[in-house]
C-alpha cells in the first residue's frame, strides 16, 4: 500500500544510488542507435550550487533522460574547471588563516601542492550538489581540466597554434588586477556604478598659441574669449603623467587652428601634440579628451592611429613607476613609488595649486573591479601570450551561418555574429601559479622556444642553451574551449571521440557566448574539421520574484539546496522547467517551488486512488480495445500529451511541454478522469469495471513516464511501488521506452466528454457566481434539448448529481419559473437557483464586483496603450498584463451575463 504521501528526503538518495550503481547513467552501447551527447559547462572546482546551475543542469537533465528513453545511446559529460584564481585565492585564504608561508614564500611547487591536496579534500563539492538535483550524468567519466589528458590536449593546442602563427606574445593593454597582479578577462571584470568625480584640468598651450573660444551663459547667450589652454576631464588623474596627447573632433570649429600645435604637460613638463581623432566627442565636456595609452583601451586605439609610444606610469601593484620609465615620463620624484590613489591626490594638489583646477565635478561613475579580489582593475601594457582570435572566428561564424550549429533562441546568433565580426586578441596568459603553465621556454637573450616539453625545448635552442620556463599560466577559458572534444580523449581518435564528438546539444546562458561558446567553436572546427555543437541553447537568467537579478549583498539570493530541502529535487525541477519560456526570464518565488510540490503530491494521491481500486499497472495494453466513451477520451487525451510533451521537448520549449503536462495530470487525469469513472469503478458491470481498471492504469503509468524527464524521484518511486518488483524486471522507468504518439482518438467520445465537463463547469460556475451555498443542491434543466443532448444527460445524469451537486434532472421546453440559465454548447441549462439566494444581494454583489474589473481593465489598458512602459519594461511583465486583461474581460462579460440572467426572477 501506497503511503500517505511522497518522502524526497527518503526517497531521493535511495534512489539516485540505486540509479547509479546499476549503470543507468552510462551509454547504452548500441551502436546501432542514434548518439546523443552533451558536455555539462563545467562548474568551477571551488563552486556551490546556485539558481543559475540548477536551471541550467535540469534542462540538460531533462534532454539526457528523455533522449535516453527514446532509445538514443546517450552521454552526459561531466566534469569541473580548475578555476585559477579562485582556487589560487581559497587555498591562499586558507594559508593565510592558519598563520602560514604565503605562496612566493612558499614557493611554487610546494604551493601547488598544497592547492591539489585541497582539490582532492574539498574540491568538486558541486558534484555531490549536482547529484541531489538528480543530474544522471555518466560520472565513471567525469574530467578536470588540468587531469592528465586534459592537459596534453592544452599542450598540443597551443604549440600547434603556435607554430601556425595564431598564438603569438605581443605587448598590450590587458584589464590587471593589483591585488592578484594578474591579467584578467572581462567576465572576471565587475562593473559598478560608485560615486566619483571627473576633474576638469587645464592644459596650458605651448608656444604662445592662443585661440578663440566660444562661451555660453545660462540663458543661451554666446561671448567669445581668448584662450591659452585646453581643458580636459578624467575621473584618473594620476593617468596625466602618462599622456602623450589631447584629441579633438576633427569637426569641432572650436579647435580647428589647434591641431597640429602642442600643449605643456603640466607637472611633467613634456610637450604633447594636439590630434584630430573622432574619438573625442564634441558634445561631451569640453569636447577635448586627454591621450594615455597605456592606460586605456580606447586611448590605446587613439594613440595607435596618431603614432604615439605609449608611456608605463604603473607597476603591477598599481604604484607610480620608479627608473628609466618614470624618466621618460618626466614623473617628478615626489610622486615615484606612491600608490595611485595617493598619488591622484598629489597630482590634484600640484594642479590647484598651479591654477590649472577649473573644477571638480562629482557625479556616479561606472568604475571597473576585480570579481574576485574586489580591488578596482587597471587597463595595463604588459607583455602577454595572444591567440589569433580573428582568423580563428571566421570558420566559426561560418558554421553557424550555414546552420551546421544553430542558436535556439535564433536571435542569440546576432549576438554571436556581432562579438565574431569585432574580436580582438585573444589575451591567454595569467600571472598566476595555478593552472596549465605556458609550455614555451627563454635563453638568457630571450629567445622563446615552444615545445610540447622541456626535452623538446633544449633540443630546439642547442646544447648548453641554458632555459627557463615561462612562469605564466594559461586563462581557464583555453582549456575550456577544448572541453567537447578533449573530455572523449582527443588528440587520440578514441572510440568516444568517433562516438560522441560532435555533441548534439550546449545549454548555456547568454553570458559566456563569447567566452566559451565561441571559443569552443574556433578550437573544435581548428582541430577537429567540426562543429562542437549541433544545437546552442541559450537559456535565461533566474530572477527573484519581483524580477531583479538575486544576490547575497540585496538579501534576495534563493539557495537551491534549501528548497530541495524544503519540497524536494522534483518540485524544484519541475518550476525551472515550467519557468523556461524561450527568451524569458525566470522570476522565482518559493510559492511557486511549494505549488508544484502541490502538483507532484497530486500525482502521488492519483496514484493511491488507482491502488485502492485495483487500478494497477496493466502490462501489455492495446488502447483500441478500449469501448466506453469516458476510457476512450482519456486515452485520446493522452495522446495528445504525449505528441505535446514530446514536441516541447525537441522544439527547447520546455514551458509548454511543461504546460501541457500539468495540465494533463492535475486537470484531464486528476480532476476530471478519476472522478467521472467512480460509478463504472462502483458499479456492476464487470466488463466495464475491468477495462477502465485496465485504462486508468495505462494512462497513470504512460504519464509517469512522460513526467520522469521532468520529476525523476517521484515518478521512479511510483513506477516500483506501483507494481513492486517491476523494476527488476522490466527496469528502472528512467530505462523505459518513450511513450509512442499512437494516434488514437475517437471524435465522438471525446466531443461527448467535453459536453459532459463543460456542463459540470459552467454549473459550478454559475453556482458560485451567484453565491448558491456550496451544499445546496440545485434542480436542473436543459431547455428544448436535442435528442443527442438529452441522451447525454440521461447517460451521465448520476456523475452530473454529484460533481454539479444537482437535485434532479430532466429536460422541459421552457425555462422553467425562478430560473437562471447558461450555454452549454447549443444547450440552454436552467438552474432553479430562487429559493436558495437573496437576488437582491446577489445582484449587488455581481455589479460591484464588475465594476472593480471594469477599473482594472481601463487602468491596465491604459498602461498598455503608453508607448514608453511596453518599450522599457520586460517583455514578460507586459504579456503579463495583456493576459490580465483579457482574463479580466471574460470573467467581467460572464459576470455580466449572470447578472443579465437574474433580472428575469421575480
């Protein structure tokens, strides 16, 4: 016997080991079948479960188990990224805590060996996490990016670039964090919005040069005054000792005769040239922008186009350099070797001082820091590894161009073809200890020599050559962008690589199309002659419910874990699904968490239903046997869910397989079904007693294993305990067959059913419409009924009595005296409703509350018809709003036609 009610805490465990040890997750093997593969985005080593890993892992669990189940031998690749810096920064932390050597006292191969006893004691957590959300992924298979194939894989790719020409060292501006002293990307690179001012700061014109500069006072008047300096404005102006330019529109009347002319760097003294750059916008501040190329990507490309040399005026920690740098920048001693900020400060002083301050002005600027070491990032020239990013993205744009991978959402490829048209280097060296060290060796001239080792090496620079390795590592994201095919064994041609390589499905979010997404793209087609992916699923972001992005710091942030705690893996499962509208955010509310926990206990108690009337799993089952109307449409409903369910699925509209699957279960099944087959259940018709038996549970085992992609625990639970032993022998649900779209329907049953639920529904309806106490029963007629329908009503009169709660029945040619009456398809249905309420009451409580949704609908009309709020607010709160009014309109014209109804009792 079925217990009281589902327990995920028991459940759960029990049977994701149960999947486990028996194989469930592996490849079937067939290799006669169609392969079907996935690479899980590999979580960082350090990383916790959060809302954006349990969307993203049940999608991808959904299509693993339901292409599983289709028969397809299918692989679910698992594995962590090794996280450079954030690992380097846990285990440096943990150092720090317990009193010991930092990393550069350390050393670096014992620091590197303290970080790998900690990956292998507390690393990967995120698996054990993974695992209670159900992810059936082959875990006898799961890879790191730095195991030992991975590694090799790293290594090859980048000698073999190399030797290309496509990896190459070069000097250039990269985004550096202080703290950390490394390069960062810009994914690692948080930007916010901080309180800040711009300086507005004189530069004074060398050689007397003068001009005639334009002036406008508050109401619009323009005076001309003789000028003999420019002024610019930064919200750095420590960078000033590092200008080797200003820029001015080459269109700005204002400063025509400038160009070409030179003006004197304050502080430093240098004469810097006057450049016609469209860059400078005339319409912002003075229309003059200060030139520092090495510290600022647009300046950079600036001074690129006019030939400057660009001047160093930070070291790596972010403090004034000191020697033959600050010599040729002419920086004054007294600010050499001060940290930036003191140095801005001094800088400020020497400028007010001189009389160049014009002013200061304080506004909110957008100010970049380091994700993880929280300091503020400084655009910096140093010597770093590149990738040939262009050359490499042209076939890559071209595969998605011509539909070999295709995004889903299609709009997503804009994105893609956008961020491929204007990529830059790509900057694949860390300052860092942790990860794949760059294979490349310097002799003491400094010669570089690649090599897959250091064997190689020497034996490229020659016999006592003596050689270092570089001390850089490789960014993450190299080795991620091979993770498709370096995870099946490549450079080796394994049978995995021939078997699961290309993979048939990426689901990923928005944020990592450049990062990983196209850079995955570029090494497979470079390496391997093929797309990685068939398909790119893009999913949405997970909001809290208001629809704001969650974080720790605003209080808002959910924890997964906690809700599968509190409801259990499948109910969490289940909104993530439900919630994944195509190009729609997911705003999540613990209430709908704990609804479709509801859902999933609607099923449990469907299923204890069909145990207490020996409705149990039937075996062998031929829907076409089936004769009565209501087994019929059941069987026509589940077709039709089953075609539904399975084109959500293939099409990435998870929501409306979703949709249709609760819909199905809560609705068609649970409050419809099991309810109008109680009388053949309790009646004496042994022949229709048993084929309904046979049906219903047909339809509940069909709809166990439509749900299963969706809800693994409860509906493997059920699958067991609906039939103990089945498992054993027929095999786990998750291992079944697909349920097949039969096309079984019977127009005649169905149309009869629908009559027959419409009825109960608009009854219930009007009942409670016109406030008929719930208890009360209430005569019914059909007036001037066809044959057809007073057959109906003579065939289910027995389930309209009790689901309508209806006195008597029965067919009349007029409406019968105190009477209210509906439409029920071409029957009119009179209830006699004129004893049981106060029409009075009832008509005032009918007006006022059409009057409220009369004020809703204007209101909510109103809103909608304001150009401004559709194009600003989120597409999913407008829709939202056109579905309230259209809800609100049908309730408001059925309320109106209730009260139009009452008028007619006296």
């Amino acid at each position: 016997m079925l217990d009281q009610r589902f327990d995920p805490a028991d459940a759960e465990p029990r049977l994701y080991k149960a999947w486990e040890e028996a194989g469930c997750f592996h490849p079937s093997g067939d290799t006669s079948a169609q392969a079907y593969s996935i690479v899980i985005p590999p979580p960082n080593v350090t990383g916790v479960l959060h809302m954006g890993h349990a969307l993203n892992n049940t999608l991808q669990d959904l299509l693993v188990r339901f292409e599983r189940m289709r028969g397809k031998n299918v692989l679910w690749q698992p594995g962590t990224d090794h996280a450079g810096i954030a690992t380097q920064m846990v285990v440096e932390r943990q150092l720090a805590k317990e009193g010991n050597l930092d990393r550069r006292s350390m050393g670096r191969e014992a620091f590197l060996k303290r970080v790998w006893a900690w990956k292998e004691e507390s690393g990967g957590a995120i698996t054990g996490q993974l695992k209670r959300l159900g992810a059936s992924c082959d875990w006898s298979r799961e890879r790191f990016t730095m195991d030992e194939g991975l590694s090799k894989a790293v290594t090859k790719v980048f000698v073999d670039l190399h030797a290309k020409g496509l990896i190459y060292r070069d000097k250039r501006l990269v985004n550096w964090d202080p703290h950390f002293q490394t390069a960062i990307s810009d994914l690692e690179v948080e930007t916010k919005e901080v309180a800040g001012h711009y300086w507005h700061l004189r530069y004074p014109l060398a050689d007397g040069v003068t001009y005639d500069h334009p002036v406008k006072d508050e109401d619009g008047n323009v005076t001309h005054e003789t000028r003999d300096y420019i002024v610019v404005a930064t919200s750095r102006p420590e960078t000033m000792l590092g200008d080797t330019g200003v820029a001015v529109h080459p269109e700005d009347e204002r400063y025509a005769s400038l160009v070409g002319k030179f003006v004197e760097l304050p502080i430093v003294g240098r004469r810097i040239p006057i450049v016609a750059d469209e860059y400078a916008n005339p319409e912002k501040g003075s229309g003059a922008v200060k030139i520092t190329p090495a510290h600022d990507f647009n300046d950079f490309e600036v001074g690129k186009r006019a030939g400057h040399t660009p001047l160093n005026i930070l070291t790596a920690v972010a403090a004034i350099v000191n020697g033959a740098e600050a010599d040729a920048a002419g920086i004054p001693a007294e600010l050499r070797g001060l940290d930036r900020f003191a140095a801005r400060a001094k800088v400020v002083e020497a400028f007010e001082a001189a009389g160049l301050l014009e002013r200061i002005e304080d506004l909110k600027i957008e100010q970049p820091f380091g994700d993880r070491s929280g300091v503020v990032i400084e655009p910096w020239m140093t010597d770093q590894w590149y990738v040939d990013a262009a050359t490499l993205a042209k076939p890559a744009r071209a595969a998605v161009e011509d539909g070999r991978t295709r995004f889903v959402p299609e709009n997503w490829s804009k994105t893609y073809y956008n961020w491929m048209d204007n990529i830059q280097p790509w900057c694949v060296s860390r300052q860092l200890w942790w990860g794949h060290r760059i294979p490349a060796w310097y002799d003491e001239a400094g010669n570089v020599y690649v090599a897959s080792t250091e064997k190689e090496a020497r034996a490229k620079a020659g016999k006592g050559v003596n050689l270092r390795q570089d001390e850089d590592v490789l960014d993450t994201w190299f080795s991620s962008a091979l993770w498709p095919f370096s995870t099946q064994g490549w450079p080796e041609n394994t049978e995995a690589l021939k078997t699961f390589y290309p993979t048939s499905t990426l689901v990923t979010a928005f944020d990592i199309i450049f990062f990983w997404v196209a850079r995955m793209m570029m090494m497979g087609l470079e390496f391997t002659g093929e797309a990685p992916f068939k398909d790119v699923y893009i999913h949405a972001l997970v909001l809290d419910e208001k629809g704001q992005k969650m974080s720790k710091s605003k209080g808002n942030a959910m924890d997964p874990l906690e809700l599968v705690d509190e409801f259990g893996a499948d109910a969490l499962r289940f909104t993530m699904a439900a919630m994944a509208a195509q190009g729609r955010n997911i705003r999540l509310s613990k209430q709908r968490v704990e609804g479709y926990r509801n859902f999933s206990t609607k099923l449990w108690n469907a299923a204890r239903f069909a145990e207490m009337n020996e409705c149990g799993a039937p075996g062998e089952f031929d829907p076409c046997s089936a004769e009565r109307p209501i087994n019929q449409w059941i069987l026509s409903e589940l077709a039709d869910c089953v075609s539904d369910v399975t084109k959500g699925i293939e099409e990435y509209r998870f929501n409306e397989a979703a949709g249709a699957l609760y819909k199905f279960i809560w609705n068609t099944l649970c409050d419809w079904y099991l309810e109008l087959i109680k009388p053949l259940l309790m009646g004496m018709d042994d022949a229709a007693k048993s084929e309904t038996r046979a049906v219903c549970g047909h339809v509940i085992d069909e709809a166990l294993k439509l749900l299963h992609p969706f809800m693994p625990f409860v509906t493997e639970e059920l699958w067991e305990r609906r039939a103990p032993g089945r498992s054993e022998e027929q095999g786990f649900l998750m291992l079944q067959s697909w349920p097949e779209i039969t096309g079984f329907g019977n127009a005649a049953a169905t149309e009869e059913i629908e009559w027959l639920i419409e009825m109960i529904s608009e009854i219930r309806s009007l009942r409670n419409d016109l406030g008929v106490p719930a208890g009360a029963k209430v005569p019914m007629t059909l007036v001037n009924p066809s044959e057809v329908d007073a057959q109906r009503l003579e065939r289910h009169d027995e389930v309209l009595r009790r689901m309508a709660r209806l006195d008597d029945t029965g067919a009349a040619a007029t409406l019968p005296p105190g009477a209210v009456s509906t439409l029920v398809g071409s029957s009119v249905v009179a209830l006699r409703i004129a004893d049981l309420i106060d029409i009075g009451e009832a008509q005032k409580r009918l007006d006022k509350e059409v009057a409220q949704l009369e004020k809703d609908i204007v209101s909510t009309e109103k809103k909608l018809a304001n150009a401004d709020f559709v194009a600003r607010a989120p597409e999913e709160i407008v829709e939202e709003n056109r579905d309230r009014v259209k809800d609100w309109s049908a309730r408001r014209d059925k309320l109106k036609a209730a009260r139009t109804s009452l008028a007619g009792i006296s």
